[in-house]
C-alpha cells in the first residue's frame, strides 16, 4: 500500500491494482497534463493535473463502495477504472479534445487501445482484471459505471472541489463526503436517497457558479480558442498527426506549437500571455436572429465566418478567432434523487435547478478575438458578417483594453 498527501482529501490509501497502475507510463504522463488546460492564465495557481485528480477519483470511488457494500473483484475493477479514467486526455485536458476527435475520432474517453495493450493491460492482468470490462466501465456502461460516469459520477465530486481549492474560488465548495454517503442503487439507477434534494442542488449551483468565473471564464476562452487555432494548424500543415498530438503531454504540444512556423505566432503569444482581446462578446439574443448554427457551426464554417471577416476587417486571417459554444447543458440536471419513495429527476422536482438551466442560456456567449490594436476593426466586421444585433453585444470600438474592465472580468483581464 502507497499513502499519498493530497491537498484535497488529505492522505489518500492506494493499494491493490490501483497502486500498480500509478507507476504505469501512461498514468504516470498525467502528471504533466493540467486539468483546467489554459485557466492558469486567469488563476496563476491552477497549475493542478490530471494525475492528482485520477487519485482523488480513485478515493472517492472507493469511498462510494464501502459505502454501497461492493467488494471483491467488483471493487477492484472500478477502482481500476476511476485511477485510468483520464488516461485518454490528450495536452491541457479538454482544450484540444474536439479537434483530436475530427480527425481520428476518439474522446478522451475512449481508451480501449491505452487499457488493453502495453504496462496497463500487464498491470491488470497480474491482478486478474479484464480489461475490456474497465474499458466499459470508464465509458460509463454497466450498472457500477455510473458511479465512474454518470450524472453523479465520483468524478465530478472531485473536480468541482479540486478546481475551487487550486483557483481560490469559493463557489465549487460541495459537501462531497455527504453526496457519497447519500448513494444507493434503486432499480439499477444510482440515486441520492431520501432527504438529499438540496444535497444535489448544491452540485448544480457550484456547476453554474464555476462556469463563468472559471471553466467558461472569458480569458480562458481566449487562450483555449488561440490554443485550439494553433494545434489546427500544427496538425494541418505540418507532418505531425492528430494520433501523436493526442499523446503528448503539456510541454511538448508547447514545444511544438513554438517551433513550427505555422503555429509559432500563437504559440509565442500563448507562451508570454499576449494573449488576443475580445472583439465581440455576445449573448445568445444578440445572435440568435441571423446566426442559426450557432450552436452547431463545425470547424470548416466556423475558418469560413473568421476568413470572411478577416477580408472585410482587412487584417490577416490568424489574426480572427470565432469562438462558438455548444448549446447549454448541465448533465447533472437529470440526477435522480428519492423523494417520498419515488425516484424523481432533479430538474422535475427542483424549481432551483429549472433557475439554473435558464441562467446558463444568459450566460452563453459568442466571442470574436484578435490582437488588441485590431480589435475595433475586427469587431465591427465580424457585427455584419454575423449578422449581430448590438445592443447587447460588446462591440469593440477603440482600442483601449479598458473598454473590457467591467465585463465578467473575475480573476483576469
């Protein structure tokens, strides 16, 4: 057995095939991947990975199963499953995730090749593990994967927790102890017994009050949207592939990004923090007239809409990013929870969460970005190519950075 110190859940025991799989390479690569990606330029000691938090998973999952009485080698597979959850993640976690998937079709998720060749599927099997069931269960099949992925899933109990404690933000506190203690299977569903309604609100307000400070913060937009630019074009121009951008770590996918001439630009400016500026910051109902696919808009349209805007701005086409959200969604609005016996969905039984749904749509932004001294140009070229109604969208118009100061600036710039 290994006890190791984390700055969350204080000593956390790892024993069994667990302890194995956290000497194995690709466990061990996740030490260098940073689980907010680009945020650390917004909160500079967001500088947590991957690894700590697969440990914390590993925790609370095993935490959950004493709990939920399952022992044996039951236990020992999803423990298995919560330590290698994140082996898929390819540099700054999420950031490139969409881009890896288009080309070789793979989530960060799917890790079927990492878990049954190599250290990984040795490791298992010398503890008489299948692999291919800890693939299932990291995919969130079965009735014990819901506990790895699912609406209230071990996972999310340890991120919202471990990204408030390293940003210094108070709003992802949740009483994870209670939501663990408060699990049970009903029907093959996991639920939150009785008396847990506000024990799982808890989780959705922390969701939406860490989304616009943190995950969805408009800094940390800009530097994924410039990050995701630059790989596009590392990928696209250069011999390096998808596959290998997928498995390299921080630094490297820095390196790269900084050595080749197509990426260089963004790569440097990423590297120094000079980073581009919002040209555009709409809401929904400033585009929702005329830009119908702002939810839906793929890749080719979106490097149509920043070329079009570029020629009308009259700057170079790297100097544009449209950065489009997906549509609003909160998966942890559908939990289950046991109200007078009955299992209910969250979102049916709490007029709280049904707030917190509505207030995710006013926080949803389309951003347009492009280095400070074009910004009022660009802003105002990307107003008619999109289509914009302006009254409520920030529209650059001079050029100075203190046009932004009093627009969602927590934590940033």
């Amino acid at each position: 057995m290994t006890t190791v110190k984390d700055s969350v859940h204080d000593h956390i025991e790892v024993e069994g095939v667990a302890a194995a799989l956290m000497d194995t390479a690709p466990v061990q690569r996740l030490r260098r991947v940073s689980q907010l990606g680009t945020v650390s330029l917004v909160y500079p000691s967001a500088n947590h990975t991957r690894f700590e938090h697969s440990l914390g998973v590993y925790h609370l999952a095993s935490r959950a199963l004493d709990h939920l009485d399952i022992h044996g080698r039951r236990a020992e597979t999803v423990r298995a499953a919560a330590i290698l959850h994140d082996i898929g993640h390819g540099p700054f976690s999420h950031n490139v995730e969409d881009l890896i998937h288009r080309r070789i079709g793979r989530y960060h998720h799917d890790v079927d090749d990492l878990v049954t060749t190599g250290d990984v599927a040795r490791a298992l099997d010398a503890h008489e593990i299948d692999p291919d069931r800890v693939v299932e269960l990291i995919d969130g099949e079965g009735l014990l994967g819901q506990l790895v992925a699912g609406e209230l899933d071990v996972d999310r109990m340890d991120y919202l927790v471990r990204d408030a404690h390293h940003t210094g933000v108070p709003y992802g506190t949740i009483d994870h102890q209670r939501l663990v203690r408060a699990l049970r299977f009903v029907d093959g569903r996991l639920v939150l017994d009785e008396g847990n309604v506000q024990t799982a609100e808890s989780l959705l307000v922390a969701r939406a009050l860490m989304n616009p400070t943190v995950y969805n913060h408009h800094v940390a937009r800009i530097s994924k949207a410039m990050l995701r630019r630059a790989t596009d074009s590392l990928i696209d121009e250069t011999d390096v592939t998808a596959a290998e951008v997928r498995r390299m770590d921080d630094p490297e996918l820095q390196v790269a990004l900084r050595t080749h001439d197509v990426s260089a630009h963004l790569g440097e400016r990423l590297a120094d923090r000079r980073l581009y500026k919002r040209a555009v910051w709409a809401e929904m109902g400033d585009v929702s007239a005329s830009f119908d696919d702002r939810f839906e808009a793929d890749a080719d349209r979106i490097a149509d809409y920043e070329q079009t805007i570029a020629d009308r701005a009259g700057v170079k086409p790297e100097h544009v990013v449209v950065d489009v959200q997906g549509e609003p969604s909160m998966q942890e609005s559908t939990s289950r929870v046991l109200v007078n016996g009955d299992v209910r969905r969250l979102d049916e039984q709490s007029t709280l969460v049904r707030a917190i749904q509505v207030t995710q749509r006013e926080q949803w932004r389309l951003g347009v970005y492009a280095p400070e001294r074009e910004t009022s140009r660009v802003g105002r070229a990307a107003e008619q190519v999109l289509g914009l109604e302006t009254d409520g969208a920030l529209i650059a118009e001079n050029d100075s950075p203190g046009r932004y100061a009093t627009l969602e600036d927590f934590g940033g710039d």
